[in-house]
C-alpha cells in the first residue's frame, strides 16, 4: 500500500522575521529553511521563503 504524498505549501516569512526566530524553532536543511509551527498534527517543520520587504 502506498502512502499518498502530501503537496505542502512553502509559506512566506519576512527577513526580520526570520532574524526575531530563536535558534530553537527554525533550521536550514539543504539550503530549504524551516520553522517550527503548530499544525492540525501537532508541531512540525514547516518550509519558509524569505522575503526582502522594500522599504
């Protein structure tokens, strides 16, 4: 039986974002960075795009 693979969705994140995440809650993991965030499974790593904000 073959699992169903699940299409998850890279969710955007400002820089300063990124910068105010203690170590803690976020990773880079071959170059993907990630989050940790509660979901409806309980907590996982979520992927992030930075984003530059244009001032």
């Amino acid at each position: 039986m073959q699992e169903a693979v699940k299409q998850v969705e890279v969710e955007q994140i400002s820089a300063e974002e990124w910068r105010r995440t203690h170590r803690d809650f976020k990773t880079t993991i071959d170059g993907q960075r990630y989050v940790l965030r509660w979901t409806t499974h309980g907590t996982s790593l979520v992927p992030v795009t930075v984003v530059k904000e244009k001032k």
